[in-house]
C-alpha cells in the first residue's frame, strides 16, 4: 500500500505565526503537528502539540513568540508513492511519529501519521513494533537489531 492512499492533507503556517495559532489549528482539526511553510509553500519545519509544551511553554516563550523559534527544522520525509512499510520503517529509524509527504517534485504533499497508518487494520502490528522502536533509545535497537521486532517485520 502507498503512503499517497492514507496520508493526511497538511496543515501548514507560515513561520512568523504565533505559537497560539499552531496550537488553536490543532485544537479544531484534530490533529498533533503543523507544517511550516515558507512563502513558495515548501516545507520549512513543523511544530507539534509537544513541541509547543516542551520547547516552548517549558522554557517560559509567549504564546505570541513566532512558530519559528521552537519549529523542528530537520523534517523526514517520504515519497508519497512509497510503500507504508518504508514510512513505518523511516518513523522508527528517525523516532518520529509523523513524517512529511513530497510529491515527486519534493512538494509539500501531505502528512502521515502512526496513527494514520494504524487505522489500517493490515498494519496493526507492525504500528505496535514501530512505537516500540520510537519509544526506546536508538542505540537499544540498532545495536540488537530484533530488539521489539520480528525479523521480517521490515521488508522492503
């Protein structure tokens, strides 16, 4: 199955919105994170529901302090006509649970989400291995490569 068919369609900011804004945009559509964008609509970083405690409520910024000042600037990305079990794969490697789609051209679009993936009933327990993965330390996995997973959980 290809990412394309179960992504999400992104929320996007421009970088100088204020926090409250990304977290009011979350609030009504239900959703964790928001893509920063800048005035071409490309993918500049995103900011999550977490990100906003932890790198911005945590550290005492206003909740009118720009998006920018807390955004992950490093976004991982996948093809949007890759397979989903690339996209689980990528999420646990880069313990991420939401990764940004690019069209063929790296074109913001869209976003696919653990949870995302995990209403597909085909990759139930492969989502349960993949937060494990997130959840842990990477060098706990990389250096016990079965660690949480059977070994063909990750083809490709």
């Amino acid at each position: 199955m290809k990412v394309k068919l179960i992504m999400s369609t992104p929320i996007t900011l421009e970088p100088q919105a204020p926090l409250y804004k990304a977290a009011q945009m979350m609030a009504d559509e239900g959703i964790g994170s928001v893509i920063i964008t800048d005035e071409k609509n490309n993918a500049i970083g995103i900011v999550t529901d977490r990100d906003i405690v932890t790198r911005g409520i945590a550290y005492g910024y206003s909740v009118h302090e720009p998006v920018k000042t807390i955004m992950s600037k490093r976004l991982h990305t996948i093809n949007e006509n890759e397979s989903v079990s690339m996209a689980l794969f990528l999420m646990a490697m880069h313990q991420v649970r939401r990764l940004v789609v690019v069209d063929d051209y790296s074109k913001l679009a869209g976003v696919v989400s653990l949870g995302d993936i995990a209403k597909t009933e085909r990759f139930d327990l492969a989502v349960g291995q993949t937060l494990t993965r997130i959840s842990f330390p990477y060098s706990d996995w990389m250096n016990h490569p079965h660690f949480g997973v059977e070994v063909d959980d990750f083809r490709l």
